[in-house]
C-alpha cells in the first residue's frame, strides 16, 4: 500500500500547473482569510493544510478549508470570542458570517489502537510536526496565509505534488505503522 498506483484522471485534473495565488485567494472563504489576519497580527502562524490546498491544486473547489497555526486551543479561545472547543484534538470552532471555520493548534500523534483514530494527540511546535503525522502524501500540503491572508508558495516536504500529478497515492512514512 505504500506505492498504490491510481488512474491519473481520478485523482488529478490534468497537469498540475504552478499554483496561481491570486485565483486561490479568491476561491478561500472571507472567513479563513480574517482568520489568519487574526492569527499573524498575534504573532501566529496559520496555514491551509491537508485536503484543500490538494483541491486547490487539482483546480477544484474545496468542500472544506483547514486552517492550521502553533496558537494553543486556549490562545485562539481568547483570540476569537464565541469560538467552541469541545474535542482533544485541538479543533477550535470559530463562527463567523460566513459559516463556522475551525482552526486546529499543529499536532503530533501518539499510538492507534484501533489503526484509525490516534489514541492521544499532543500539541506540536512546527508545521512540519503536524504534517509528518498526515495519512498521505497528497494530504500533507501546505499554503500559508500572511497577515493579509494571501496565500504564500505550497510548502511540500514529501512530495505529495509530483504524487498528485503522477495518480500516485503514498502513505506518509512507513505505512505499516
């Protein structure tokens, strides 16, 4: 399962063209970019992660828009008056105007028990901490947001791109774990 070979039309939408950061700042919600205003006027970091910036990168519309940052869940409580945080998973949900986003502090996993659900998470530092901990390639990239909340250059470290162009699904380290 490490290298499961996919039909290249299922999982990409043609070749990957370089990001175009103005058509991806107008397709991310007024929400998430206020956000990450907020976060980095704060002092904090806060990154688009996971499935939407591979959306993003296939040319699709998002179905949801993750929002990572270093701000602990009580940082971000404080931050955003009227946001929930009632999971231990470091999720904070932050309603808005536009809809309820939800910010999540970088993590670290520990063990799954069950081999879906980590049995404990832990609060990372870094960005690279939480997207080591991803399930696939695809899945561990990132977009960060400025205090404009523009987005900045796909962060990548590996090589969940050139598996997304190539139909490639790879596990994130060492699958057996």
């Amino acid at each position: 399962m490490a290298g499961l070979s996919l039909p290249g039309h299922e999982l990409t939408a043609g070749p990957l063209a370089p990001l175009d950061p103005h058509a991806a700042l107008a397709a991310i919600p007024a929400g998430i970019r206020m956000l990450a205003r907020a976060l980095r006027e704060a002092g904090h970091e806060a990154h688009l992660v996971g499935g939407c910036v591979r959306d993003l990168l296939r040319g699709e519309a998002p179905l949801d828009w993750d929002l990572a940052t270093d701000a602990r869940p009580d940082r971000l409580l404080e931050l955003f008056p009227g946001a929930r945080y009632e999971n231990r998973f470091g999720t904070v949900a932050v309603p808005l105007a536009d809809g309820t986003h939800e910010v999540t502090t970088f993590r670290r996993d520990g063990t799954y028990s069950d081999h879906r659900r980590p049995d404990d998470v832990t609060f990372g530092d870094t960005l690279e901490e939480d997207l080591g901990r991803r399930d696939f390639t695809v899945n561990a990239l990132a977009i960060p947001l400025d205090a404009d909340g523009e987005p900045g250059d796909v962060v990548d470290r590996v090589g969940g791109r050139a598996d997304l162009a190539a139909g490639l699904l790879r596990a994130v380290g060492d699958p057996g774990e």
